[in-house]
C-alpha cells in the first residue's frame, strides 16, 4: 500500500480521547484523528515523532483491489481534524497506526498472489456477515470459501506482536462467531497482521485480556486457521511481508 504523499513530521503531545492526538507541528499545536482505538502506550509517549496525512490524502493500494478503496469517514470540509495520524517513529524504524488496513494488505498481497495458502480462491468480498456482525474478507473458490477476520499489531515485547492491548469483547465475539463456522464444517480463518517490522512471532495478550486468548485457543482447537504476517514499512509504502508463527 502506498502511503500518502508529502507526510507532516509533528511530535506527540498527548491524546485527548481513543481517537485523536494532540500534536506539536511547525510549532504550534494542532489535533489529528488517530485510526486506532488500542491503547498504543508503547507508541504514544510525550515526544515521539508522528507522521501526518493531509484530511482526504488516502493509503491507496499498488494492485487494483477488488473493492473501491474506503472513503475517510467524513469529507475534509465537516470533519473536525485537518490530519490523519499515519505512523510513529520508533528508534530507528517505523509502526503505522492505522488499524484500518490489515484488511487491505491482505486484500493487496491475494491480488498480488504473494500468499500462497490463498492461491486456490479466485473472488474476494468485503465484509461478508458473520454473527450479528461482520467479518473482515470472505474468499472464495472452486474449493470452497473462506471468511477471515484480521487483527492489527503494534504492540511488540522481545520480539512478540501482542494482540490485544486492551480488553476487546468486540474481538472474542469475532472468533466464536469464526468458531461457529468452523463447527458447522466451513472455513474460517483468523490473521494478524503486525504493522512494524521487529517480530518474529504473535501470540494473544492474556495479560490485557485472558478471555480472548482463551477464546483463541478454543478456536484454535475445532479448526480455525490462524495466520500472522509482519509487514514492511517506510515513510512512503506499507507492505505484507513475512509469515510469522503463533504462540499459544
């Protein structure tokens, strides 16, 4: 995916609500709207560096995707941000903090036929039902058709993606409701997707929320296929890299 062009370097102040930033840019301080609802305590400390897209500068995909590309949630001209908050700067590397795209990077890499356990699905829809909500992708195919959730990564320790990092009822919901379709004899498949580079393994974070790593395992067990990719990322490009294991 590539990232918006031109991004604004600013230095986090604070965060005023699970959705925004306060910033310091050109000297004076501005709100940006933050696409994450996590915690982020590792990312978000008082003076880190945070790269900033221009309201209505959009990631957009290297290979046509399927879909049309997701529309910001409001028009540059109602909303009450003038920027979207891309990425943070972690010593020498970087982490993008839009929770919006696994979706999309997996989406990219199946068009780009870089994931090689999705190679025998030929269509892909975008949030296909799934409990009394909706999942993230459905694949289909001569062999049948697969419903995947994806689960976004920032939160790293020794080499660990934790997901996640923050209770999330809505998250155990999405894998019983996987569970359900794989009880039934379907196919279900839960991803994570680590957006940094510093990680050689994923596994649940029982210590912010013990009921979803339970959940994770129990799914685990009736057949549920859980996945982890880590990704590339630079100030102008995020990508779908390596296939990592997960611990559980």
């Amino acid at each position: 995916m590539h990232l918006p062009a031109a991004l604004l370097s600013a230095t986090f102040l604070r965060r005023p609500n699970r959705f925004s930033v306060a910033v310091s840019l050109g000297g004076a301080e501005v709100v940006a709207h933050l696409p994450n609802s996590g915690r982020l305590r590792e990312l978000l400390a008082p003076g880190r560096r945070v790269y900033l897209a221009a309201a209505g500068q959009r990631t957009t995909p290297e290979t046509p995707l399927p879909w049309s590309h997701p529309q910001t949630p409001t028009s540059p001209g109602h909303r009450k941000t003038q920027y979207d908050a891309v990425l943070v700067k972690l010593g020498a590397a970087f982490v993008s903090c839009d929770a919006r795209l696994p979706p999309l990077l997996i989406a990219e890499a199946w068009a780009q036929r870089r994931l090689p356990l999705l190679t025998s699905y030929t269509t892909l829809l975008r949030e296909p039902p799934l409990g009394h909500g909706r999942a993230d992708l459905l694949f289909s195919g001569p062999t049948g058709s697969l419903v995947v959730e994806t689960k976004p990564i920032t939160l790293v320790e020794g080499g660990i993606g934790f997901f996640p990092d923050a209770p999330t009822t809505r998250g155990t919901r999405h894998l019983q409701a996987l569970g359900e379709i794989a009880r039934s004899g379907g196919k279900a498949a839960a991803i994570f997707v680590v957006q940094r580079e510093d990680t050689e393994a994923v596994a649940p974070n029982d210590a912010a929320d013990p009921a979803f790593g339970h959940a994770l395992r129990e799914v685990a067990k009736i057949g549920v296929t859980l996945l982890a990719y880590r990704c590339h990322v630079t100030q102008r490009a995020i990508r779908l890299a390596d296939v990592l294991p997960v611990h559980l």
